[in-house]
C-alpha cells in the first residue's frame, strides 16, 4: 500500500505539475511543495516525534502542514487527525497527520485550498 506521503508527492505532479523539494539538507526525509511562479511552499511534509504534535510516544510520525482559512483551523482541530501546526504559524497553518486518520480523498482539497492561499 501506497504511504501517503508518496501519494502527495503524486498528487503534486498531477495536479500541479511540481517535484517536491528537499531544502532540509539535515532532513532529507521532509520535502515541500511550492509554487513554481514565486516558490512559496503550500505543503511541508516531516516526520517527527509524535509528542511534537500532542501524541502519546516518540516514535516518529508523518504529518503535513497546509496553509489553512483562519476561520476553519479552528473547526477541523477538533477533528481527528488534525493538530495545531508544528513549526508554522497557527493563525494560518494546520498539521495533518499522515497515518491514514486523514484519508487522501480529505486531504487533496486541503493541499489545494493551501495552494490557492499561498499563491
């Protein structure tokens, strides 16, 4: 089975026609996708320690951050799968958890609805 984060690496060069960037030379594993006119990211996906995010454990986990509509963060925090954004501001960012929580039909308008506010 497809990991998800490989299926957002796809959805990236379906959908936007874009290859996702490793500019963490310390973090090979994290990658962006950003815009190709003006290099803005709209996705950021890490994997990082679960109680980084508020989980139980250090194990590591994939997640995604996404610029998200400030008026609908606060709606979808309540919602399983989804976090306050690690590293990014939380005004205008959300975390995503990649263990399948989230399904990919759920997080490709997210991906774009973070395109369209990063544009």
């Amino acid at each position: 089975m497809k990991r998800i984060r490989d299926a957002i690496i796809d959805y990236g060069k379906e959908e936007y026609g874009i290859e996702p960037d490793h500019p963490f030379e310390k973090y090979p594993s994290y990658f962006v996708l950003r815009h190709k006119d003006n290099d803005k990211w709209f996705a950021l996906v890490m994997d990082v320690p679960a109680d980084r995010i508020g989980l139980e454990g250090d194990e590591r986990v994939d997640i995604l951050d996404i610029k998200c509509d400030p008026d609908a963060i606060g709606a979808l925090r309540k919602k399983a799968g989804f976090f306050p954004a690690y590293h990014m501001n939380k005004e205008h960012w959300l975390t995503v958890i990649l263990d399948g929580t989230v399904p990919m039909d759920r997080i490709k308008p997210l991906i774009d609805q973070s395109f369209n506010l990063s544009g």
